[in-house]
C-alpha cells in the first residue's frame, strides 16, 4: 500500500474513530439502544457514519468540519423523527439512526480527544514536528498496532438524504463529491491496519510523537480512546433520548473530568493535568456561557478563584474547562456546583443545578473503607445513574479493559480519485 496522504491533521485518526464506536457499545446498558447498536447487520452503517465526518478534508471540502457539529447532525436527526414519525422498527430507520450515532460517535470522540489528549500532548510532545508530521496518523498507527487496526469496508453515504441537509446547513456539495470522500476515509481505515502491522512504520510515528504514541492505550490518561469511548457512550444514550422525547430526567451535565469522588488530582494550576473539565449534554452557545455559572467550595466552604471558563472549539461544543487562579490546595476536598441556565444551541437552558466532588487528598489504600470500588461512581451521585425513562445509564470507573480491534481485508475499489484529488492510492 502507498499512501501520500495530508500532514499535520489533528484529533483521531479513523482507525481510533472506528475502534471508540465499537468500544462504545460494550458500555451501553442493556436495553433497546445497545440491542440496535450491536446488531451485526448494522454495524456497516454505523462505521461508516463514524468515517463519514473527515471525508471531504484531504479534498478541502467544508463539509467535512460541518459534519463534525451538532447542528447538523440535529438535522439528520429531525428528519429521522420527521420521515419515521417516532417509529424505528424499520430496517431503513435502524440503518439511519446507526449511521446518525457513527456521526455523533466521531463529533464527539474529537472533542474528548483535542479537549484532554491533545492538550496533553502538546506539552509531553512539544518538541514534535506539528506542523509538518500529523499526530493523528501517530496515534492510528499506535491503535492499529495494538488492536490489529479495523476492517475496511465498502465506503457509503446516504447521499440522497445528505446531499439536501448540507444545503440547508449552507454547504453546497454534490453526491459524487461526498462518496469520493468516504472512499478516502477508507483508505485512511487501510492505512491505519496495515502501517500498525509493520514494525518500521511503528517506530517512524512513535518517533515522530512518542508520548502520544505510547498512552493511546492508557487508561490513566483523560482523553485517551478508552475514556472517548465511556463519553460516547453516555452521548448515545442522551441522543437515544431525546429521538424518543423522553427528556423528563434529562441531566445537563453528561461527563466530567475528574469524575465524582475521585482522589490525587494534580495541584498544579499551569498544567493541563490540574484541570476540571465539564461535557454538556448538549452544544452550548458560548458567548452566553457566563463565569459565574461555575463554583468550586472546598470542605470549609471557601470559595476557590477561577480563570474564565474555557469552552473548548467555542461555538456548539460541549466541552468546557475550569482551572484555578492558583495552584488547587492539597490534600483538600472541593465540590464543583454548576447552576442552572446553561444556554445550549437548541434554545433551551438547563433547569436544574448540578454538583460532583474531587480531591487532592491521596487515594486511600486498598482495603481501606473509604477506598473507592472499581466499577461505578457511588451510590446517589448525580453522575452514578443517568435515568431516561425505564433506562439507567451507569458510568463506568477506572477499570482497566483491553483494547479491540476487527481485522479484514481491504475492498477492491480504488477508482477515479487519483486524477482529481491530491493522494494517490493503490491498494492491493
């Protein structure tokens, strides 16, 4: 396989995109979403929707960066509602609605990812080439050679339907230009398997990002795929959700670093590591989200002074990063309140106030009572059960779980692309 593909892209990769949706879906509860999710027959539909998003960059086509965005993924996802009136027991539906939840796999997956991982790796790997080597290639690399990279499958778009909803989203963009763009997302699938199988390609992209490289697979690192996978996750179930109306337990907050009851967080104020990151359930307006929205008290109930709320990618993101004037005090408890009224992009706000704990303190030792379980944030914590009517959604603790991969053979196609865009391809 030759490959002359684009430098220095950010966020994941493809192969890394493709394993946190199917990472994902061991983490759904039991019920009618993880029943449509892993069903075999669906899970074309659902790879694709999750390569879909960075077709059209390595062509500089825009509609790339808007498929990446709630906005229209809310569109694809009105017109489901619409064309299906609430009823999803159709093979068509269940094909959109997988393909839908791929697009809000990689959206999401992305903001996790730049948000935490990358933020990261711009400190660990600062001497890097960022500009001219690409860190997404690195780390596909690096889950490919772990995981045994991902099956490359017949590239598709609903195009019929995509085609309409990028022109009422403001992008103009063709049915042929959108399947060519798929068929780059599977050579980037490829890439991904066959570059992780090689140990010389190992070493040139650990070289180029060598702590990026080597904690992909690290569950002790926020951001990494593995905590990707727990926010997308709990992403699909509020998207399940809201397809169905059932928002009367909707929580505003959906995920948060560190997570309720956690101990030994960093103290540092100047690094990536002592921050506190919030991920809302829904896209937020930014130029309305105000500092005084966010708290944090310690045990004695001494207010902690706070930078100005970073909302990560500004417009429609639901990532937003608390950090502390000055160094968080150790050995201390603190309770992180945010009020109601979050703006969210659908013109709603939240109605309800919400609160989780972390702490400098030292986690207690094994055996210790007050030592945490491996497994689920504790009883009664707003972020230990998410409810959705009859559904119960739990988050999942820092247990450690081996990566996965699908193998498989690369598809025949490789047709017209080489004379209009600047890759050349040959896959054999």
């Amino acid at each position: 396989m030759l490959l002359l593909l684009p430098v220095a892209a950010f966020a994941n990769g493809l192969t890394t995109h493709v394993t946190i949706s199917q990472d994902a879906l061991p983490s759904l509860p039991e019920g009618d979403l993880a029943e449509l999710l892993r069903d075999p027959e669906l899970w074309f539909y659902l790879q694709n929707g999750t390569q879909f998003p960075d077709g059209g960059y390595a062509m500089g086509e825009a509609y790339s960066e808007t498929a990446h965005w709630e906005p229209f993924q809310d569109l694809y996802f009105d017109w489901i509602k619409a064309t299906y009136a609430g009823n999803y027991s159709s093979i068509e539906a269940r094909q959109h609605i997988a393909y839908l939840f791929g697009l809000s796999s990689h959206g999401m997956g992305d903001q996790v990812f730049d948000s935490l991982y990358m933020q990261r790796a711009y400190v660990y790997d600062a001497a890097s080439d960022w500009d001219n080597t690409s860190m997404d290639q690195a780390t596909d690399v690096a889950i490919g050679a772990a995981t045994g990279g991902q099956q490359t499958l017949e590239p598709y778009v609903p195009t019929d339907v995509f085609v309409p909803l990028m022109a009422e989203a403001g992008v103009t963009v063709d049915a042929e230009t959108l399947e060519d763009g798929q068929f780059l997302t599977a050579v980037a699938i490829t890439f991904g398997r066959e570059a992780g199988s090689r140990p010389d390609q190992q070493e040139l992209y650990r070289a180029q990002f060598p702590w990026a490289y080597d904690h992909m697979m690290d569950e002790g690192v926020d951001g990494a795929p593995y905590w990707e996978s727990m926010v997308v996750a709990r992403y699909w179930q509020v998207r399940w959700a809201l397809l169905h109306d059932e928002t009367s337990a909707f929580e505003p907050v959906m995920f948060t670093f560190p997570q309720d009851g956690d101990y030994a967080h960093p103290t540092d104020a100047t690094s990536p590591e002592s921050r506190v990151t919030v991920f809302f359930s829904r896209g937020l307006v930014a130029d309305l989200l105000q500092p005084d929205f966010f708290e944090v008290h310690d045990a004695a109930g001494n207010e902690i002074a706070l930078n100005e709320p970073w909302v990560f990618y500004g417009v429609s993101s639901h990532a937003v990063h608390l950090s502390p004037v000055e160094d968080w005090p150790a050995d201390t408890d603190f309770t992180v309140t945010i009020h109601a009224g979050v703006p969210f992009i659908d013109g709603t706000t939240s109605l309800v106030e919400s609160t989780f704990s972390f702490s400098t303190k030292p986690e207690p030792a094994a055996g210790n009572p007050e030592a945490p379980e491996c497994g689920c944030a504790s009883a009664g914590s707003p972020w230990s059960r998410l409810a959705f009517g009859a559904a119960a959604v739990f988050v999942v603790g820092r247990c450690r779980r081996p990566g996965r991969g699908l193998a498989g053979s690369p598809p025949a196609k490789a047709a017209r692309l080489a004379a209009r865009l600047p890759i050349a391809a040959e896959i054999r």
